[in-house]
C-alpha cells in the first residue's frame, strides 16, 4: 500500500478504538465467538462429567503418550508460526512461505496423531452408536465397557476432539492458502482424494475428508471474489487463529485425556 | 513492520461493479445487501404470517380442513407453531432490523464508504439466505417439518422417532439454524469491526446516532450467543445422527428403551437459553434505537439524556446474559438460584425504564410531527411498556409457576419482542424509503396502516393475557372440547377475528411499499430535516456513500431547536456549533 494512501485514510476517518487495522480485530472478534462454541461444548462435557456418577478413567499410557505428542507437535507449530509472523515483518518471503509449511506439517502431523488415536479407540470398542462396526476386530477391551456403562464418555470425547480435529484442519487449509495461495488449491484437492481412498468406508475419516473437498471450493470462491495479495498482516492474522486453535488444546488435553487417565 | 502498523484502516473502497449481476445479485455493496437482508425478512415475514393465520382458524374452526394440509391433526399444529416462532425469530426479527436496515444505514451514518469487510458481507447474507432455503425445505420432506417448538426442546428434538416431523423435517431444522448462525457470526463481526474502524473524522463514539450504538451492542451480542448456539445444535444434530445422549435421558417410546442413557434435557434448555435469552435483544434493541432515533427527530428536540441512552442500551445487553435462567424456573432449579435469576431479571427493568423515561422525556414539549414513521415510533413505545409490565410478572419464579405455559407468555413477548420490534422496522421502513428508494411512501395508506396494525395488535395480543389467567395452556391445538376453557371460546373468536383484521392491514403496507417505489411522490435529499449523515448524501446514495469524499462531523446527532442557528436543526457535517450545547 503506498504511503500517501495511507495517510489519505489517517486523515479522514477517527483513530481505531484499538489502534490496530481491520482484518486483525475482525480475527479477534472471530476468537471471540469461537471461545464461546468451545466454551459451550466443555460446559457440556464438565455437565455430563459431574452429572454422571462414575466417570471412567480408562486412557492408558499408550493413549497419553501419543496425546502428549501430539501436543507436542502443536506447541512446536506454534513456535514456528511465531517465526514466519517475524519472516513476514522482515520481509524475507521465503523464510515465511518456509516456516508457514512447517507449521502446516506440524498441524497435519497433528491430525494423522489424531486420527489414527481414534481409530485405534475405536477398533478397541470405544465407539459411538452409529459409528460402523470395525470389521474384523473382537473388540472385549475396558473401553466396549465404558461405551456401555457411560456413554456420555464416548460422546464428549469424540465431540471436543472432533470439533478441534476441525478447526486445525481448517487452519491447515488456511495457512496453506496464505502460504501459496492459488497453488494450494490443487494440493488441497490431491490431499482430499488420497484421504478419502485411503480411508475405509468403515472408519469416521472417510467421510470426514470430504471437509476437505468443501475446504477447497470455499477457498476458491474466495480467491476468486478475492484475487488479491496477501501482505505481513495477512499472515500475522492467520497466526493469531492458529495460536487460539493451539490454546483450546491446552483446555481439552488436560480435561479430557489427563483428567481420565488411567493412573487416577 | 512499520508500513503495516500505520496502515491501520487499509482502504476499504472497491470500485463500483458492472453488470446486472454483480451490482444486484452477488454485490459487495453494503446498501444492496441491506435491501437483499430486508427483502429476504419480507419474504419470510408473510410466510410466518401465514401460518399463524393458519393456526388461528384451526383454534376455533378446529374441524375445517385447511387449504394445502388438510385436515389438522394436532402434530401439524404443532408444526405451525414451530415453523412460525423460528421464521419469525430468526428470519424477520434478527434478519430484518440488523441486517437489513443496519447494513444499509450503520456504514453511512458513521461516514464510511462501505463495510469494514464487503466480501464477509455478502457471504453473510448468502449464508443466511441458504439457512432459509434450508429452512422452507424442511415442509417438504417426508413427514413435514418438526414440532418441538421453536425453543427444540430435548428429547422431542434429540430422536429421530419423536413424531412425524422429527425425521428429516428436524435435521433440516437443525442445519438451517446451524448455517443461520454462521452467517450472523459473520454479520456480527463486521458490524462491530466498522463501528470501530471507520467512523468518519470527527464520529467520536459519543456522537453516534443511537441507532448505530443499538446495532453495534446487538452485534456484540449476536457475537457471543450465536457461537453457543452452534455448539448446542451440533451436539443436537449428534445425539439426532450419531446415537449420542447429550440431551437424552434413559427413555422410552411406545415402550420401547431408545439406546440413549445418561443425557441431560435441562443441559440444552441450558444453552438454549444461554443464546435464547440475549436473542431477545438482539430482536429489540435495533428497533429501540430507531425508536430513539425518530422520536428526537420528529419532536423537533434533541433526544433527552444521550449517555443515558447509550449506558441503558450497553446494560441491557450486559444483564441479558444473565437471566436465561428465568425460562426455566420449572425445571426443578434450586429455589435459591431462581432467586438470584428473578432479581437479575427485574434488574433489566431498570435500563428499560430509563429508556421509556428518556423516550417520554424527548416527546414532552415538542414540537411533534405525527408523521407515519413518527406513529410507528410512538406505536412502540406503547407495545414496549404494555408487553414490559407483563415481565415482572413472569420474572417472579411464584408467578410464573402458574403463568407458565399459558396464553399469558405468548401474550407478553409477542407484545414486547414480536410486535413491537415489528413496529421498529415498520418506522424505519417509512422513514428511511425515500432515502433507499428515491421517493416517498404514500402518507394516507401508511396512516391506515398503522391505525389497522395498532389496534389490531391490541386486539389480539390483550385478551391472550386474560386467557393465560384464567389458565388457558398454550401449544395445545384443540382447546374447544375441555369444559373448563368453554367460556373463553368467545374471546379466542375474537382474537381470531382481529387477526384476520391486521393481517389484512398489513396488505396495505406491501401495496403501499412497490406502488411507491414506482410511482411515490419524487423525494429530496432530506425530507424529514433531519440531521444524521445519511441526509447529507445523494437520493439514492451513490456506490461509495458520499461520491467521493468522506464527510467530516463536527457536531452530536442530534441538534434540533438549537439557539441561534439558522434552521430548526442543525446536521452533523455543519460547522461546529459550540460548546455550550
């Protein structure tokens, strides 16, 4: 933006109530909301966790172990959100196009972490109703127990980690639209393709890739009433969803695997 | 760094779209998408309308068949209930005051050329029109649509094998007010972010019109129920699809065990009403600001006790998050938690009556101009405090007890929340028109429009007060056979027959609405003599607002009478008029 525009707008409108532009308080607003979607749904869980006369604790180290990796992974993504926001400022597009993809592998670390914990929970019984049956799989754990005795267990679980599972894929497809706008676009369609082939019809995922199928129309709808190019600011916005995303994980982690550990 | 820290308002003009399609259809325009949002209200409003004709035959022919259902079973009824309370909350009463009037009006009256993000704009109102298709679509599936209310309390709302219209009808339900959401999240954050951001040079917040004031405050509010919303309905649509039990219980239907176990209904009455209850004032404050806005103009003063104003509207958005509660005072809660609700909520009496006070203040000792804007203004003024005095009654957890659920409750919202922000859109309608459409509406059609929809709503609306005390229950269809409502049949004939009265009232308005787009008297830049920064501009403004240049504001919104001044009023883009005002 040239500076004499800029000094055009400074003059005739009021000072911002927040001193910063635009796009930045709009994300904050955004933040805003979703802490209260986030905050309903762990108001749900805390409701069904008190309501329920005993709560299971069945995560065994295996689970806690691969959660704590995934955790890890997500807070170093936040580290190297961090130091593309500080590229972008530079002015260094390449370290910043490089540090946005290692914070999207780090995401999609996270979600194939993710994903294969809950196929694994769910081979060992720990299910839904309407999940289908994993084929082939004599399921006789603790956990067909706790889906009998507490259902609620499986419920939340599924629904906070579902939720966040969301909001990082979309924040993957996000960065990766800051990150290589256009190009990305057909990386996020061959993505979506080998997730859904690769998945079997009986899993959950299988389904759930078609998030990204819809993830690409709607960020081609955007470039296209959008074409436009995406500045520092741009990627300093996408970090402050991606820093939230990394926060609620902090919430539900504790909550929800630790808190229903087996050790306690 | 630097560049972009100083760029703080980057430029937010895009230059004026070509072709039918991108200047009508998918526009950035904020002024299009207010007029697409108010169309759209418009559309479902009539519909809402029609079914609730639909239900007044049925309670007192409950025998005709009706044209397009039939016969009415006591399932459908209850599907014209349903359908009714959520087009009319959702589609008319959030859709038509905020989106509609205050994407049109909220950028101009604070001297911006557009909102704050164009694109989110119009993704906020195809959103929303998709959130109505889908919504509509739900009459037509197999089993029709549901019938748990609008409220969709669990577990009629949480099973697929609840009654016929809890299948897909329900799902559908479900989704549409899921993807409505979105769309107001969106709306929300923009209007907030263009309140901030791009007030004019010399908008200070303290000299905002008081309409903008009300559509920032509902943003906010929109901001945080709607997210709360969602996450209920998700969970809803998992306990629907995916065998959960959030909202179940152990239950049986028929005698048969579901398979759901453990869940909580009162956790969705919960965060039902965590958004259902700020929705309240999301409906009606927009209309309490064109309320203020109208009166000060049209009494020739300025609006008595500004801060007052802005500090009632703020706290009423502030304890309208504290009082969802009060819809659940029969559900078991400890008395003691009813207590801290019931004294929350009567609370909110206090910056209503502040408000009603300031209103009644402004009027006294003007110079009124009963203009057809001016009536609906005072209009709600009077439905404000007719259905606010029935609150008090309700907010007591020993009244409500016997109230709840009768005529009584209907009777009071429809009064405070339904009609009276209708009568706010109405007023806006009449008196923003020659501003968005160039011409005047027709003065003597909107007089008997008013008077029709005036009575007529107190026609209806009162006697509902008297049936709710003598114990009539509201939601059942046929209350013509129990012998102990016997003697209110005569009232609820006439409840009916004064509906059909407005209703035909109200056919006047949209006559009167596309006669004068085409053939209205040719109106001028400012007919009222008004003094907020939409007058100041071309009739109909030009695609970035003030052709040009941004307005500079030297003066509050509301200058009228003022000493010394050449004219009765003076506009916010005049030269300073002193300090001592």
């Amino acid at each position: 933006m040239a500076d004499s525009a800029v000094h055009d707008i400074q003059s005739v409108y009021e000072p911002s109530l927040f001193g910063t532009y635009s796009k930045k308080i709009g994300m904050w607003l955004f933040l805003l909301s979703d802490s209260l979607t986030f905050g309903a749904l762990l108001y749900a869980y805390s409701y069904g966790r008190i309501s329920t006369e005993g709560w299971p604790t069945p995560f065994h180290s295996e689970s806690i172990v691969n959660a704590t990796i995934m955790t890890a992974f997500l807070l170093t993504s936040s580290l190297t959100m961090v130091l593309a926001v500080r590229a972008s400022v530079h002015g260094d597009a390449k370290g910043q196009r490089l540090w946005l993809l290692a914070t999207m592998l780090c995401g999609t670390g996270f979600i194939v972490l993710h994903g294969r914990e809950w196929s694994n929970l769910i081979a060992e019984g720990l299910t839904l109703p309407m999940f289908p049956k994993v084929p082939g799989r004599e399921a006789a754990s603790e956990f067909v127990n706790v889906s009998k005795t507490v259902p609620q267990f499986g419920a939340t679980f599924f629904g906070l980690t579902g939720m966040h599972m969301l909001h990082v894929t979309l924040g993957v497809i996000y960065l990766g639209v800051v990150a290589l706008r256009r190009k990305f676009i057909p990386i996020l369609l061959v993505l979506w393709l080998v997730a859904w082939l690769a998945t079997p019809a009986y899993s959950p995922f299988h389904y759930g890739a078609h998030v990204l199928l819809i993830g690409a129309i709607v960020c081609s709808i955007i470039l296209w009433l959008k074409p436009k190019l995406y500045d520092s600011s741009d990627v300093e916005v996408a970090g402050l969803y991606w820093h939230f995303v990394d926060l609620v994980w902090m919430f539900i982690f504790p909550l929800v695997y630790l808190m229903s550990a087996k050790i306690l | 760094m630097a560049t972009h820290e100083f760029a703080a308002q980057e430029s937010h003009a895009h230059a004026a779209p070509q072709g039918f399609v991108r200047k009508w259809v998918f526009s950035l325009d904020h002024k299009v998408i207010g007029l697409q949002y108010y169309f759209l209200a418009l559309a479902a409003v009539f519909v809402g309308m029609f079914l609730s004709l639909l239900m007044r035959i049925h309670l007192i022919w409950p025998t005709l068949p009706l044209p397009l259902l039939g016969d009415i079973k006591p399932e459908t009824y209850l599907t014209l209930v349903t359908m009714h309370g959520t087009i009319m909350v959702f589609f008319v009463l959030t859709t038509a005051p905020q989106g509609g009037f205050g994407n049109y009006f909220l950028p101009i009256q604070i001297g911006a050329p557009d909102m704050a993000f164009p694109v989110l704009n119009m993704l906020s109102f195809w959103t929303t029109l998709l959130g109505f298709i889908v919504m509509i679509a739900a009459f037509f599936v197999a089993g029709g649509a549901p019938l748990h209310g609008w409220t969709g309390y669990a577990p009629l709302s949480a099973m697929q094998s609840t009654g016929p219209g809890e299948g897909l009808g329900a799902d559908l339900w479900i989704i549409s007010i899921a993807i409505f959401c979105i769309g107001a999240l969106m709306g929300a954050l923009n209007f907030i972010t263009t309140t901030l951001d791009m007030r004019a040079k010399g908008m200070t917040m303290m000299r905002l019109p008081l309409t903008v004031w009300a559509w920032f405050v509902t943003a906010i509010l929109g901001l945080l129920a709607f997210g709360v919303l969602l996450s209920a309905g998700i969970l809803l649509l998992m306990d629907r699809n995916l065998g959960t039990s959030f909202f179940v219980p152990l239950v049986t239907i028929n005698g048969q065990l579901t398979g759901h176990k453990g869940g909580s209904p009162l956790l969705w009455q919960h965060l039902f009403w965590f958004f259902g209850h700020p929705e309240v004032y999301i409906a009606i404050l927009p209309a309490m600001g064109m309320c203020s806005q109208l009166l000060s103009v049209f009494s020739r003063k300025p609006i008595f006790g500004y801060k007052a104003m802005v500090y009632a509207i703020l706290g009423i958005g502030f304890l309208g998050f504290m009082v969802w509660g009060h819809h659940m005072f029969m559900s078991g809660m400890s008395p003691y938690t009813a207590f801290a609700f019931s004294i929350m909520t009567m609370g909110i009496g206090v910056p209503s009556a502040i408000k009603t006070f300031n209103w009644l203040g402004t009027l006294m000792r003007g110079r009124i101009r009963f203009t057809s804007p001016m009536l609906f203004a005072i209009g709600f003024v009077s439905l404000f405090v007719s259905g606010g005095i029935s609150g008090p009654f309700l907010a007591q957890p020993v009244l409500d007890i016997q109230l709840h659920d009768t005529y009584f409750v209907p009777a009071h919202f429809h009064l405070i929340m339904g009609v009276a922000s209708i009568f706010g859109i109405f007023a806006a309608t009449y008196y923003w028109f020659p501003k968005m459409f160039g011409r005047m509406m027709n003065e003597s059609m909107a007089r008997w429009h008013f008077w029709f929809s005036f009575i007529g709503t107190y026609a209806i609306f009162m006697p509902m007060h008297y049936l709710g005390m003598a114990g009539m229950p509201r939601r059942y269809s046929q209350l013509t056979e129990v012998t102990y409502l016997h003697g209110l049949i005569p009232l609820q004939k006439f409840i009916t027959y004064a509906a059909f009265v407005t209703i035909a009232g109200q056919l006047i308005f949209l006559v009167n609405l596309f006669w004068s787009m085409f053939k209205g008297k040719q109106a001028s830049d400012n007919p009222w003599e008004a003094t907020t920064l939409e007058w100041t501009t071309a009739t109909p403004p030009p695609h970035d607002n003030f052709g040009g240049h941004t307005p500079v504001v030297h003066n509050g919104p509301y200058e009228y009478n003022v000493p010394g001044a050449p004219r009765d009023y003076v506009m916010q883009s005049d030269p300073e008029i002193g300090p001592a005002h």
